[in-house]
C-alpha cells in the first residue's frame, strides 16, 4: 500500500496534527486520489473549534477537509469513466453524517473520492485553480437546483440553457459560493443579479452577472427592487450568502414578483467572530433563528439552509460533477472562481492557510499546495 499522511483533528480547539494515515482502498464507485492542492472554507477552520457542537457523530481523532485536487492513482469496482493518472477534482465528504470516514476526509496524502462527486479536468488547469470549484459548486447547485429550494432546470453545457425569462438574486457574489452560483444559474437559462463590494463588480460581470450593486449601500435593497419592477423582471428566487444576507433577499422578494423562497447559506454570525462556547453560540444562534422566522412570516417569504453534501444523496451530484463539470471546463464556458491564492505548503501548511482565511479575504479563495 502507497505511504499516507493526514492532518488530523485530535483534539477540540487544538491545532491539527500531521502524522501517518491509514492508506484506505476505494470501495465500488470510488477512486483514491493523491491530492496536489487543497482549498480552504471557512467550515474547515471553524470545525475544528466546535465539531462537539456541530459533529458529535465524529469521533476523534478525524480527518476534514472538503476541496481536493489531484490524480486518480487507484479506481474501485464500477468506475467507468475515471482511470488511474486521470487528473481530477473532487468534494471530500468525510463530516457528513452519510459518510463519517475518515478515509474520505480531504485534507491527506490520499483521499477517497465518489465519483459522484468527482471531475476529470483539462490539462490547462492547474490543481490549485480546480481546487477552488469543489465545495462551492456542491453547496450553489443545492440551492439553486434542488426541489426543496429554488427548484430551477439544470446547466447545460457547453451552450447555456434559453433564456427562460426569470431572474435570480444571488447575494454575495463574490465569494465561493456566490461565483458558482451565477455561472450556473446563467448556465440554466437564468437571469443574474447580484451584490458585491464596488471593486468586484467587474469580475462578477465577466462570470455572468447581468447587474452588481454594492451590498455597502444605504439603499441596495430598493435599488434591485426598482431595477425588477422597472423592466418587469420575474423572480426565480434568491440565494443568500453572508451577513445579513437573508433579510435583505426576503425585504427585496416580498416587493417583486415571481416566487418567494431564498436559498440560505450563511449566518448572522460573522466567521471570525463565531464563539465556541456553547451558551454564548446557542444564545445568538437562537435570537437570528426569531429574527428570521418573524420577517419570513410577515413578508410571506420562505426560506431554508443549505447543506452542500445533499448532493451526495440524490442525482444532483452526477448531474454537477459527471455530466456537466467536465464539458463546461474543457470548453471554458465555466471557469474555476474565485481566483486562488496560495498561503501555504504540504500539510503542514494548513495551519498557516487557515490564519489567511480568518483574516478574510475579496473574490479570492485560499489553497495549499501539496
């Protein structure tokens, strides 16, 4: 069996620890993957402070990490459409209670991957540049796609879908999350518009977006409510992505027409700021929960989180990573986004990245190289 290494969580609210790893052999419809370059999500670095509050299906020590780049050096039974020396990108799902194998965490030598959930990619591209797609994509085409949120009809690629005349709301453009969402829903036939800071608005258009307003202004949430009304655009829905995100989608929702539903990935908790003490967590947790609930039910707006690994337990994951993914990459009518930055080296340098990642960063997404 090939050597492995793992950066492993060994404890709540310690750094993480590289050491040997058990090399695990793919089981049928799984590859293994020797990983050249991991991205970081905020998740990642928040896990390992919280996982008794958020994972206690997780036993530690235990391995995270969800963006994997690298190369097929082992294939299981039923893999059809990989082979050993492929260069791939992958979602890891080892937190999933789904899962809940180490083996499958991203952040080793060695990872296994589902195919599902797993993506051949051009030879032009670099591991770390693919690295950023993986989680971002899984967690914009839950949102987007999925009957329980906005339900919209599938990318398809290399030619978008028509136009079918609606127009979705994706609020914070320009994170991870934010830059998978527009290229699919444009992708899908779907009008965008979106917010960023001013020096992103640019970048966002290139990606797809049709308007970018500064989510900074004092009246961003009646400046997209005009532009709908005034060109009688319908919604399709929204998709909402940081800090108060939620409550401007619903205020911006109940004042034009079409439906009523935001797709909910963040929290009112700033990151950095996320307390790890449990009374402190549950007590901020609790007040955003009645805040959310009050507004949903006198705007007349639903609304529900989004949980990435979904894609795992249902078509969606074949449909993103099998059968879309790899045409639209070749053919660069989808590009990785948001751009990549380095901040670290092997394991070891997880660590160092999650320092970068905390301290934040604009339409940039942190990667280490393996």
């Amino acid at each position: 069996m090939p050597a492995n290494r793992a950066a492993y969580v060994v404890a709540q609210g310690k750094p993480l620890e590289v050491r040997e790893a058990p090399y695990t052999s793919p089981g049928s419809n799984e590859v293994v993957v020797k990983n050249a370059a991991v991205a970081i999500n905020p998740v990642d670095w928040l896990l390992p402070n919280v996982v008794s509050m958020f994972g206690p299906h997780v036993k530690l020590p235990f391995v995270f990490g969800d963006d994997c780049a690298g190369t097929v050096v082992e294939v299981g039974q039923g893999v059809t459409n990989l082979k050993v020396g492929d260069r791939v990108l992958g979602l890891a799902v080892s937190f999933d209670k789904r899962s809940n194998k180490a083996s499958e965490g991203g952040f080793q030598e060695h990872v296994v991957l589902r195919t599902t959930l797993t993506t051949k990619i051009p030879d032009w591209m670099s591991f770390e540049s693919a690295s950023v797609i993986p989680l971002g994509l899984a967690t914009a085409a839950c949102g987007l796609f999925l009957e329980d949120f906005l339900g919209l009809q599938l990318p398809t690629a290399p030619e978008p879908q028509k136009p079918i005349g609606k127009t979705v709301i994706i609020w914070g453009g320009s994170t991870s999350v934010g830059c998978n969402a527009i290229q699919l829903a444009v992708a899908a036939g779907y009008e965008v518009i979106s917010t960023a800071s001013p020096r992103n608005h640019e970048y966002l258009k290139s990606l797809g977006a049709s308007e970018v307003f500064d989510y900074n202004s004092p009246t961003v949430v009646q400046d997209i409510v005009s532009t709908m009304n005034n060109k009688h655009r319908i919604s399709a829905g929204a998709y909402a992505i940081g800090v108060g995100s939620l409550h401007a989608c619903i205020d911006i929702l109940s004042k034009t027409k079409g439906k009523k539903f935001v797709a909910q990935v963040s929290h009112d908790i700033p990151m950095k700021d996320f307390p790890t003490r449990l009374p402190t967590l549950m007590w901020l947790m609790g007040s955003s929960f009645i805040s959310w609930k009050l507004k949903s039910f006198t705007k007349s707006v639903g609304y529900k989180f989004v949980w990435a690994t979904d894609v795992m337990a249902n078509k969606l994951g074949a449909e993103m990573y099998e059968k879309f993914l790899p045409v639209a990459l070749k053919e660069k009518s989808f590009v990785p986004a948001p751009e990549f930055q380095v901040a670290g080296k092997g394991l070891e340098g997880i660590e160092d990245a999650f320092a970068v990642a905390k301290k934040g960063v604009s339409a940039k997404k942190i990667v280490v190289s393996l």
